[in-house]
C-alpha cells in the first residue's frame, strides 16, 4: 500500500478509536448494563456495544462500502465467532474491531482495557491500532512502514493535520530470546476445552520464567510486546478481533507472532504466542499444545 492509502486508513481509525476510548472514559466507574454471553467469564456491557456503535458510524462516514467485523455483532460463543470470520475473511476492505477489550475489568474497575481496530485486505492486516484510553497511549504500525508508540497529544495533534509525518516513535520487541529472562503474559485459558489439563502445562513453563504478568486484555498484552514491556505473550482459544491489530504491531517492531502449532500468524489463529524469537516460541507452543 501507498503511503497516502495509510493517511486515510489511519485517519478513520484514529478518529474511530479516539470515539470509543472518550466515551470509556466518560462511562468508567459508572453504573454499567452487564450481561452474560457464552460463559460466566464471558460479558458485555452497554459501553462495550455503545463503543462499537461509535466505531462503526465512524469509519462508515469514511469508508462506507468498507465491511465491520465487530465482537459486539456476532453471536456469542467460539463456533460463532469463526463462522463471522470466515463470511468476511476475502474482503477487500475489512476493518476487526474490539471496542472494548478487557470488560471484565472494566466491569471491575480496573484500568486496563482498550480498543483495538485493525484494518484487512484479503486476509492480511495492513493497518492496526491499540489504544490505552486510560493513560492516553496509542500504539499502532503500518505493514511495511513500522509500528509506533504515541501520546495521545501527539495523535489529536495529527488528526488536526493528516500527514505522511506519523506520530510518536518507532517501537521494538525487547530481543529477549530465553524462557528464563522472560517476563511472560497470558491469558487464563477459560474457553478451552482441557482447561485443568493446559493450566498444569502453564504451571510448568510459569516456574521457568523470570516474572508473569496477567492482564485481562490480550491487545494490551501484545502491545507490550511490541513495545518491549513483555517479552513473551500466549494465550488460547483468542477471536480474530482480539489479536489482529496486536499482531501487526509485534510484527512491525520485529517481533514473532504464530500458532501454538507454530505456523505463521494469520487471521484464523486462535491459539497464539508471540515475543522476539520464532524457535523459542516454537518451543514453547509444543509445550503447552502437546497432546
């Protein structure tokens, strides 16, 4: 893609995020509207589907013959979600949203849950952002073109001037390349079908790291990686919308995002780790996927 095709594309999902994110803020702390969907680790609430809202009208204002694969407009539950995948996963244009990723803290009152668009084509994501609405961070990258870290000053002030000049500075994945000087992310595993039999596994690999970290929000986490705060990130059983825009920001950095099996990332993917070095994750996927 051309440099001014990125204008464009990042100019909508700035704006688009920066919608969802002010109105997060607005609603934080708030009486909220919670609902159960597939399990009871599994909710939504009324900012999650009101921050998708606001997304949606955002980029169909800009691009409206563009298609929304959105979390809060598939059904709930595993087989759902990859049959909304697969409908859309050849369109020209598609944009994978998640207006809010991390509600059950957000549910919780604890600030770490953020909005994360990414735009594909054909089945490859070009374009990704996550935004931290809390501390006013944006992470975000451009196949080809390197992923970045701004302050949301930074960003507003783009947005008043659109330009090939992007905002903030160029992130890398941290280079750590062994288990035990890692600190690890994940997600607890609590979609997946051998949920007792995969926590032994990660109990095993956990005791070989340097530290653990579990924040409740796998685009936040993948985040990091790219910014080099963690240095190694897992997690299964993960939708498209949680992991799209992640991935092309720890691909961009430098870094490494594949299956467990230890396949190349692509929006199929549900089973995930990423960090600085392909063979350790390698390594590790057989680990923890092993039957």
């Amino acid at each position: 893609m051309v440099e001014a095709s990125y204008v464009l594309l990042a100019s909508a999902a700035f704006r688009a995020a920066r919608a969802a994110g002010d109105h997060m803020i607005k609603r934080y702390r708030t009486e909220l509207v919670v609902e159960t969907k597939s399990s009871l680790a599994d909710v939504v609430t009324d900012v999650d589907r009101a921050c998708e809202e606001a997304i949606r009208r955002t980029l169909s204002d800009a691009f409206p013959h563009h298609r929304v694969l959105g979390e809060e407009g598939v059904r709930p539950g595993r087989e759902a979600a990859v049959e909304a995948l697969a409908n859309c996963l050849d369109c020209t244009d598609l944009w994978i949203v998640d207006p809010l990723d991390g509600t059950t803290n957000f549910v919780h009152q604890l600030p770490l849950s953020v909005v994360s668009i990414a735009y594909a084509s054909g089945g490859e994501v070009n374009f990704g952002v996550v935004l931290d609405p809390y501390r006013g961070e944006w992470f975000y990258a451009l196949r080809g073109q390197g992923a970045y870290a701004a302050g949301d000053h930074d960003v507003r002030a783009w947005l008043a001037a659109p330009s090939e000049d992007w905002p903030g500075k160029r992130m890398r994945v941290s280079g750590v390349c062994e288990l035990r000087r890692a600190v690890m992310a994940t997600g607890l595993p609590v979609r997946h079908r051998d949920r007792k039999r995969v926590m032994q596994r990660a109990t095993d690999v956990i005791a070989e790291v340097k530290s653990l970290r579990t924040l409740g929000a796998a685009a936040l986490h993948l985040a990091y990686v790219a910014a080099g705060r963690i240095d190694v990130f897992w997690e299964f059983d993960l939708n498209a919308w949680d992991i799209a825009a992640g991935a092309l920001l720890v691909q961009e950095a430098g870094g490494v995002i594949q299956s467990m099996q230890g396949e190349p990332y692509s929006l199929r993917v549900r089973d995930v780790c990423a960090g600085s070095d392909g063979e350790m994750l390698r390594a590790l996927g057989a680990r923890l996927a092993a039957e």
